[in-house]
C-alpha cells in the first residue's frame, strides 16, 4: 500500500499573495517529511510529529515560530497528537518557549497517565523531559508583531468606555447577588414546610 500524507496550513481566511508561494512550499516540505518518514517505515504518529516539526519550524506558520502573538506579544502555543491504534492521545496549551509543542505533546502521550498539561505543568514536564527551552523571542515574527500592533490600534480605536463597564458589571454584581439571597431565602420557607 502506497502511504498518503496529508497536511493544511492553518485556517488563514487570507493569505496575501507575497506568501502564498512561501506557504505552499512549506506545506509540501511538512508533506514530504511526513511521507518520508513512513516511507522508511516510520508510525503514522512519528510521520504526523514529523510534518508538524516542520510546520512548526516555518515562520510562515501559525506554529512554533511564527505563531500568532497574544496580547502581551508574547508566543503561547498549543499542539495535541494522537494515535489512531490505540486512541491515546497527548496534548498541551499555554506552552512558552519550546520550538516544537508536537514533541512535548507526543511525549505526554507516551510518558505519562495524563493526556493534557498546559503552562507551568507542561513547562515542568518538558525540563524533566529534557527538552530545550528557546529564547521566547526566537519565536515571535515581525510579520506577527506588526499584525498585534495594528491589531491593538483598531480595537483600541473602537474601545468601551472602561468605567461604564466597570459600573455595569457591579450593578448586575449586585442584582445576582440580590436575587440568589431570595432565592435561596424561598428555598429555605420550602424547606420548612
């Protein structure tokens, strides 16, 4: 049987034109790393870790480098990996500063009873795991840091008035709090009947 690999970049509705050549380069080198590695009769979970390594090593990708920034312009990224034989499966979130999330997911797979760790307790585990830290920085984009920029000025440009906010969620504050206190009252009249 012939293996067939399939690999999507993300779900970018809009890819401008200056990339599209770059992206789909990087898709077929994710593809042909992934067939490769069944090729030379490799899992299909070594091949899907294979595809995304690259994936995640393209700055051209929401991934690894080049993932998109939050709102602090600091990379948090997400990866999860399964294996169709068996339906484990090993996922974290909140990562920081790990070039390859797949990895650290596939290890939680495959290292412990856990199937998800996010931020401290997935950093925790890739130290024990020994998988390097990189420099936060490595992995921001100045294609990314522009996109947060401009992203900040509209919504910044479009911003509630904080203190309206503030007072309205204390108003409704209240009125819940209100409310549950009869409610719980009428409880208690029900109770005693």
């Amino acid at each position: 049987m012939n293996p067939v690999v399939v690999v999507h970049g993300g779900g970018a509705s809009h890819i401008s034109k200056d990339r599209r050549e770059l992206v789909h380069r990087g898709i077929i080198r994710a593809a042909t790393a992934g067939y490769n590695i069944l090729k030379r009769g490799g899992s299909a979970v070594d091949a899907v870790e294979g595809a995304v390594t690259v994936l995640e090593d393209d700055p051209e990708f929401n991934a690894g480098c080049g993932s998109v920034l939050n709102v602090n312009g600091e990379v948090e990224m997400d990866a999860s990996i399964m294996n169709g034989k068996d339906l484990s499966s090993g996922a974290v979130s909140a990562v920081r500063c790990i070039a390859n999330p797949i990895k650290l997911a596939r290890l939680v797979m495959e290292k412990t009873p856990h199937c998800f760790l996010t931020d401290r307790g997935a950093a925790e585990f890739a130290a024990a795991m020994g998988v390097p830290a990189v420099p936060g920085e490595q992995l921001v984009t100045e294609r990314n840091r522009k996109r947060l920029e401009k992203e900040k000025r509209e919504k910044g440009a479009h911003k509630p008035d904080q203190q309206q906010l503030l007072k309205t969620s204390v108003s409704l504050k209240i009125l819940i709090e209100k409310n549950t206190k009869v409610e719980l009252t009428k409880e208690k009249l029900r109770r005693k009947k």
